[in-house]
C-alpha cells in the first residue's frame, strides 16, 4: 500500500464494518478509538458526513460480511484507492490461523486478531446475528463456533411453531417464567448464557488462562447473565475495529 501523495495523511485510520444487520464505521487514532457511527438504516448523508467530519485518514480498512447497502465500500475503493484494504481470506494478517480461511467470515479474524496478544489467551464471544466464540492462544487463532443469535432464536420458536409468539428482548425474564413470553425469554436470553459459560468452562480446561471477552450487539444482555452465574468477563466493543487497524498496519509495515 504505498501512499498517495493526493491524500491528505495524518495518523487516524477509517475502519468499515459491514456486517449482517448493521454498518459501523470508527477513526482510530492507533488503536484509541476517536468516534464510531453504527446503525441498521445508515443513509449515504449520515456517513458521507461522518467521514468528512473526520479527516484525513492515512487509511481505510472495511470487512464486509453483509450487503453494503449505503455503497460506502465502493466509494471508499474509489477514493483512497492504494491506501485502502479490504479484508479477504488472502490478505496477510498477523497470527497464525487455525481455520479454513475460505469460509472463515471477515468479522470474526477482524475481532479475533483485536483481541489477540502474545501473552494472552481469549475466548471471545460476538453475540450478534449469529453468535460466534473464537478462541486465540497467543498470536494463534485456534478456531471457534457459531450458533444463532438471540433474535434469531426467538423469531425461530415463532415461526417453526403453531403457537408460540414472537418475542422481543424487552421485558421480564424470571429464572422459570410465569408466562410463554417470559418463558422463551427467559429460555433464549439465560440459555445463550449456559452455552457460552460451559464453552468457557472447556476452553479453561484447555488453558486455565484463557479470559472472556465479549461483543456485539447482544453484548449487554449476554453481560447481565454472565454476572448472574459469576463468569468474570470483559466487554469489548470494538474488537473488529480495532483488529482492522492492526490488519492495515501489518501489511503497511511489510510494503
């Protein structure tokens, strides 16, 4: 990526998430995060104008997993052209991973490589549409799982069945419902809960280091279960973002 000299350059650096649901983009200056704009009905006003907001960037990183419905991927290709790194299953990343790169989603080596350090082990959990765990030992992505997301779950039991309604995350969610709507929710919300501490619990068993970080959208509702059966855990929502700009720098460094 060799630099443009038409491109204004300063430190910050543009990442672009496009992801199934929603668009986040975020300028980091190294890896602090400067602002963010997220949201599922993006215009192309609202980012043209956060972009602008916030020049120059030496560089734009995306991942796109999702339809990039605003058309921000192509325009920011068109404009910073060299100094712009879209991530794929070819582009050199700084960890070793232990997946099929083919079919391993841009997000998840996003997160997991701005999750990763040499001293550390992680689980890291993104409860978005999907729900992923990706596992990093040091500088290795080891591998992961996937499993619907909360609002797939619910709108799964509504539409496979006769009589079960459609349930949102708003309301109660006693340990044991007193009504179908607190009982799906209560089953959806504590039982993604279940499954992410007894994955944290064999992970342990791999390596009493390993430590759980969490993202996404569903974070803060995973989070307040967690607490509950006192898993210690940390949230990160940023993770992709910040993975992006390790990305860039990577291959930045070895132009």
């Amino acid at each position: 990526m060799s630099r443009n000299p038409e491109v204004a350059v300063s430190d910050a650096v543009l990442t672009v998430d496009v992801g199934n649901t929603a668009i986040k983009l975020s300028v980091f200056d190294g890896e602090t995060l400067v602002d963010s704009l997220a949201g599922s009905n993006l215009s192309a006003d609202e980012v043209h104008e956060f972009v602008e907001s916030h020049r120059p960037f030496r560089g734009v990183a995306c991942c796109l997993v999702g339809v990039d419905t605003v058309g921000v991927v192509d325009m920011l290709r068109r404009e910073f052209a060299d100094r712009f790194m879209q991530l794929d299953a070819n582009t050199p990343v700084p960890v070793t991973v232990g997946y099929d790169r083919s079919t391993l989603g841009d997000d998840r080596l996003a997160a997991a490589v701005g999750v990763a350090s040499p001293e550390d082990s992680v689980l890291l959990v993104d409860a978005g549409t999907a729900v992923t765990l990706d596992l990093t030992r040091g500088m290795r992505y080891v591998g992961g799982n996937i499993s619907p997301g909360v609002n797939l779950r619910f709108e799964a039991l509504n539409r496979f069945t006769h009589r079960l309604p459609m349930v949102s995350d708003r309301g109660e969610a006693p340990l044991f419902g007193h009504s179908t709507r607190e009982a799906i929710r209560s089953g959806v919300e504590r039982g993604l809960a279940y499954e992410v501490a007894g994955s944290f619990a064999q992970a342990r068993m791999l390596d009493p280091r390993v430590r759980l970080v969490i993202t996404g959208g569903s974070a803060s509702i995973l989070s307040r279960y967690l607490t509950i059966l006192n898993i210690p855990h940390d949230i990160d929502s940023h993770a992709v973002g910040r993975g992006l700009v390790r990305i860039f720098d990577f291959n930045d460094s070895n132009e």
